[in-house]
C-alpha cells in the first residue's frame, strides 16, 4: 500500500509539457533528469506486476518532452552526464511495448549527450557507483546500433577496472568513494550502492549478450560480497564492504579509504544513497532468475528458489518451480505445471568454473557434453509434472592474485571463502555515530534501531601453508546442517566450511588507520607454529580476510615489514592529499602522480611541517624524504631547506645531530643520517621556495635493526 501510494503520487504529477516529478533546476537553469531515471525503473516494475497503461502514457509524454530539449540544456552537470545509460534502457524498455520509431531519435540524443564511456584505455571518471552503474551504456546503446564497438566497449570498461582495482576476490574493486592510483589492495572497498549497480549491470548485459561470462559475475558479487552489506537481521547497513576486512567500527579510515566518516559502521540511519538502493539488489536478482529467450522458450539465468509463470512454445501458460539450495548445494531442480503438453527449449547456463554439469529428466540421465560458459539447450515436448534435476559438480579452486602480490583466494563453485574470524557486536547510538548529512524521523527510536560495531575477537593475520604442486589439495571441505531460519549468510550458520593449515604473520596488524596492513609479498615469512584454521563462505563473513597471503619458513620468503607510524600531523594538509606517505608505494619520479601524495598546497614561500609519531620508543639513525616536485605541471617544487628534529622524554622537539647533509634533488630519497637516538615522534621542517608549495611522495624510517 505505501509503494502504491507513491506510484500514484508520481503518475500524477505529470505537467502538460510532459515532464514529471520534482522540477529540481541547475543554476543554469538546465534540468536535473537523474532523479526521474532512478523512478523510471520503479514504473517500469510496477508495469510488469499491473499492466496499468498509465505508465506507458506517463513514459511516452515524458520522451517526448526530452526530445524538446536542446543538447546544451540535455543531461548537464555530474551526476546525470556520467548515467544517462539509464534513460536510455527506459527508452528502449518503452520502445519494445510501444514500437514508436521517434523513440530511437531520442535515444540517439540520450547517447550523444551521454559522458564519453568508450575511452579505449581510461574511464571518464572513476566514482564506483558511476562505474558500476555506467560502464554498460555502450552495450545498450548496441542494441540501437548493431556496432560492435559499441558492445566492446563494455567489457573494454569492465576489463580497465578490473585490471587497475579489482586484483581481488569478490568481483568487485577499490573505489571506496573513487578509486585512486596506488589503493588497489584487497583492503580498499566498494559502496553497498556499488555492490548493487554492478549486479544489475551483470543482469542487463547478459540479456543483451547471452554470455554467460555476466550471470557467473553477477552470482559471484551477490554471494560473496552484497550478504556482507548488512547485518544478518537487515535492520542495519553500512556504507563500504571490502574483501579484506577485519574492523567493522565507528572510526574514520580516512585517508587509507578516499571518503571519510564513519562508513564501517553498520547503522540503520545513515550512509546516504546506500540505505536506498541496497533495497533493489535482491528484487532485480530474482527478477532475473529466469529469462525468456528469443525462441519461445524458457533461460534458467541464476539459480535459486524461485518460481515463475510464463507462456512458452505456442503460447501455453506454464509454471516452473525451481527449488534449490545453491550456492551452497550442487543441484538444481526443476518441475513444471502445464495444462497441456508443449514443446518449447529449455536452457540451463553452465557456469564457466563448472566440469560435468549433468541432467536428468524425469529421472532418467540426459547424453549430453555440457560446456563451460555455454548452455544446455532441452527442446521437447513437455509435460505435466516433468522434472528436471541439473547437478552442477563443484571443486575447490585457487586464485593467485600476481599484481596483489602473489596472495591467494579459495573459491568453491561459485563461493569464495574468507577466515572464519569471531565477531562481536557492540551497539552504539546511531543518531551519534551517522554520517554528518544523515536524516532520520524526529519518532524514531535509537534503542530499537542501534547501530553496531563488530570487533574481531579471534586472530586474523594468517597466512596460508599450501602444497605448492596443487594447492587446492591442501583444503578440505565440510558440509553443516542447513541452518533453521533458512538464512546461510552469518558466521554461525554458514552450511559449508573449509579448514587448511596456516602460520600467524606477527607483522600483520591494523595500521594507523584501523585498516587491515596492506598486503605484502607472499610467500610471506613465518616461524609461528602451524595451526589448522576454519574458513567460510565469504558472504557470511562481516569481517573477512579473503585474499591470503602464502606463508614459508625458508631463507628465500619474505620478511615483512612492520608499520611502524602510528599517526601524522602537520601545519596544513590539502584536502585532496593524503597522509598516507609512509606504505610501500615507491615513487617512479618526483612528479609521480600515481600513488599518494602529500603537500602544503597552496601555502607558497611559507615555513611548515609535518610530523609523525611512532608505535612505540625506537632507536633511529636515518631517515629518507621524496620530495614531490611537479615542475612544469603545477606549483610544488623542492623546498628551499629542510631540517629533522625528534621528541624527547620531555615532549621537547630537538634537532638531530646529522652526519650527512639535509638533500635537495628530486627523482630520489634523500637519505640524511645522525646520531642514532630513541625517540617517538620526528618531525620534519621545511622552508618553501618563494612563489612555490611543496610536498612528499614518500618518507622512509626504518628502525635500526641492531636495537628493540
């Protein structure tokens, strides 16, 4: 009732001109069309459950109206320049009930008015939610065109993406807001709204396509990365869900993740759009469980419990119940009411990570060689009460993750496994702990509607002992009752578990941020004993390590090192500039413009610092500085000078006692070596160049290693 009153209130509030909703206007007195795309979708759902010819009228008048409108005034400023895809799947939505030819011109000015999404090798912009939402618009704008490049151009988007930012497990990438150059670890995050959008394209493309290559994604983000998006009674969400991540809590990550606030937080009453578009993920998946296809027949799309009611064949009314419990059990069954025989194709995807996928129909086993990333195709005539069991076999596979530093992630059909880490929950006010622009109901009652921290109450920093000749050999598979409220997403009532051999790394902590430390080369060193550790299906993991590191105890692993920078201050820091200077992004030059940076812009020719505290009293007698220096770019140069100074017992800053002098050249550390001394904290002075800022691509403190 209360989406219906909505519904009605948006099919009346059409104007004569044919617009509708809010008249919300740019200071340039253009439209904003980005609020009407997003109610376009509700319409069109409300169609297909009604038939109520009010929406196609409503849809009709609208286009017309857009088709008024000059270029110049036609999807301006940000947000609706970069999504305009999504007016144009509802035009071509109205096109395929209506037939109206005048529909495909205002396509073509949707598509032309559109940000440039068919760039080759970059992407017009770099939001996750833009990226998740928009990279498909050239594929649908193929359907219109027949061009090739068009349909390219989405996986061209998808492979770019990918390949920067998504080296890790779950499907998705870092862009926890944007994504930036140099966070690409499995610890950066995508919005729940990311999570979301990207399923839905997965669902849009493979209707337009037929590749099986979108059904697997889409299964694979739903499984392994959207469950984790909310707590397990759906009463709170949170903003940001990553593959690695082990503290879930109230804290600001900035700038380790792009946004800042508290966007771990699980909280009912806040995290923005992501409170609104969560809701869609499930519906428009089972919207797409089964797809009709081109030959009066019947695609079993994704698989889980559902059932459906279509024509089919000649026309006859029929209804297919599919019950299951995929992912987490390898069958697939189906049953079918028809009120007369029909013959019809069915067609069953087999997915790419499955070998010998079987059928049996009727009980009775079905000769067929069924291909990964192909379909099964049945064309026969059908009767009342046929059944069909399709068994997809599941084996355990590893990923190993090379441009993310050789870790490695466990997938089991189409499940990925994460460190089974014990999870507490705290409640905490969420009117306290929400993002600064949340808004809630003045009636609302925050003992009811708590948000919640979740804290790691067991060890988390494994790495993997693996059998380096086959890897998958070293996991074995167990199999628990199927949980009671037929919820399998949560730590205690995962159905399936893995256990494996692994070895802690000491060196692997929370850094400054709260984050989980980034990943560092694998096989990574261990001597810690070796224990047997549980993992499970990453979905039911809030807190998750799902990209491991390998672990050794030989000569040649890889010693670890430890963050030793426990927090940063300084005079002044841009806002678009991150502190995040003492990791392991190594500058390829002093103009590098690819990692984290850290200035004093726009303070020009001024005296400034910057500071950092260590974890604890260590004994130091060098330290080396990158200097940022973007000379014939913009305005940070090498600073005129520059001097070191160190906390005493006291809280006193007092000079080093250098050995070698304070360097100026770019392209290079500038190392500076002193009397070794224990201290907490250094700082750095610098006096800038007149007429010119300055910065730091990295600094380099490494505790000497004779001293604790």
């Amino acid at each position: 009732d209360e989406a219906a009153f909505w519904i009605q209130a948006v099919l009346n509030s059409q104007r004569d001109t044919g617009d509708f909703g809010p008249d919300h206007r740019f200071a340039d007195g253009s439209r904003d069309y980005w609020a009407n795309m997003v109610m376009l979708y509700c319409l069109q759902s409300y169609y297909e459950y009604t038939d109520d010819p009010r929406v196609l009228e409503l849809m009709s008048r609208y286009f017309r109206y857009q088709s008024t409108v000059p270029d110049d005034k036609m999807l301006t400023d940000y947000w609706q320049k970069m999504r305009g895809g999504e007016n144009l799947h509802s035009i071509y939505w109205l096109y395929n009930r209506t037939g109206q030819p005048w529909l495909l011109e205002v396509a073509e000015k949707i598509h032309r008015n559109t940000a440039n999404w068919m760039m080759k090798d970059t992407l017009p912009n770099w939001h996750n939610v833009n990226i998740a939402e928009c990279f498909r618009e050239p594929a649908t704008y193929y359907l219109q065109t027949r061009n090739p490049d068009h349909l390219q151009a989405a996986y061209d988007n998808f492979r770019i993406i990918r390949d920067l930012y998504g080296q890790v497990p779950g499907g998705m990438f870092g862009g926890d807001e944007n994504c930036r150059p140099g966070y690409d670890d499995p610890r950066q995050a995508t919005e729940t709204c990311g999570l979301v959008e990207q399923m839905h394209s997965d669902e849009i493309l493979f209707g337009i396509t037929g590749d099986v290559f979108w059904a697997d994604h889409c299964e694979h983000v739903a499984f392994n990365m959207y469950p984790a998006s909310t707590t397990a009674d759906f009463r709170a969400l949170r903003y940001f869900v990553a593959p690695n991540m082990v503290l879930s809590d109230r804290g600001n990550k900035h700038p380790g993740i792009d946004n800042s606030g508290p966007f771990f937080l699980m909280n009912p009453l806040s995290h923005r759009c992501c409170q609104h578009n969560h809701s869609f993920g499930w519906p428009y998946f089972a919207d797409h469980v089964f797809m009709a296809t081109s030959d009066n027949g019947l695609c079993a799309a994704l698989y889980t419990a559902a059932t459906v009611t279509l024509r089919v064949g000649d026309g006859t009314p029929i209804t297919l119940k599919e019950d299951t419990r995929y992912p987490f059990e390898e069958q697939v069954r189906l049953s079918l009411t028809t009120p007369n025989p029909v013959t019809f194709p069915l067609y069953l995807r087999v997915p790419n990570w499955c070998q010998n996928a079987a059928v049996r129909i009727n009980n009775q086993p079905v000769s067929l060689k069924a291909q990964p990333g192909r379909f099964i195709r049945i064309e026969r005539e059908w009767k009342n009460g046929d059944t069909v069991a399709y068994t997809l076999p599941m084996q355990i596979q590893t990923r190993t993750w090379t441009k993310n530093h050789n870790s490695v992630s466990i997938d089991y059909g189409p499940l990925t496994f994460s460190l089974k880490i014990d999870e507490r929950y705290e409640p905490c006010d969420p009117t306290q702990t929400a993002v600064w622009d949340s808004k809630w109901q003045d009636t609302v009652d925050p003992a009811k509607w708590p948000a919640v921290e979740i804290f790691p109450d067991s060890d988390w920093n494994y790495g993997l002992v693996l059998n380096p000749d086959n890897p998958a050999a070293s996991f074995t598979l167990h199999k628990n009752p199927w949980p009671a409220d037929n919820f399998p997403f949560t730590v205690q009532s995962a159905p399936l578990e893995m256990t494996v051999k692994a070895r802690q790394i000491p060196q692997w902590k929370l850094d400054r941020f709260g984050l989980c430390a980034r990943l560092q080369d694998s096989p990574a060193f261990s001597d810690q004993p070796e224990q047997t550790v549980t993992l499970i299906p990453m979905g039911a993991a809030r807190l998750r390590i799902s990209a491991f590191p390998t672990v050794a105890n030989t000569p040649d692993a890889n010693v670890w090192k430890e963050p030793i920078v426990a927090g940063v201050s300084a005079s002044h820091i841009h806002d678009r500039d991150s502190t995040d200077i003492f990791d392991d992004h190594e500058p390829a030059a002093s103009n590098d413009h690819n990692i984290p940076r850290f200035t004093w812009w726009p303070r020009q020719g001024t005296e400034e610092w910057i500071a950092f505290e260590l974890d604890r009293a260590r004994t130091i007698s060098a330290l080396g500085v990158y200097w940022f220096d973007d000379t014939g770019i913009g305005r940070c140069r090498i600073p005129a000078a520059w001097r070191l100074k160190y906390k005493t017992d006291d809280g006193q800053w007092k000079d080093v006692r250098v050995k070698t002098p304070f360097g100026l050249s770019k392209d290079r550390y500038n190392r500076v070596e002193f009397e070794p001394l224990r201290t907490t904290a250094f700082r750095i002075e610098v006096t800038l160049q007149d007429g010119f800022s300055g910065g730091i691509l990295r600094i380099d403190v490494q505790p000497d290693p004779q001293t604790p």
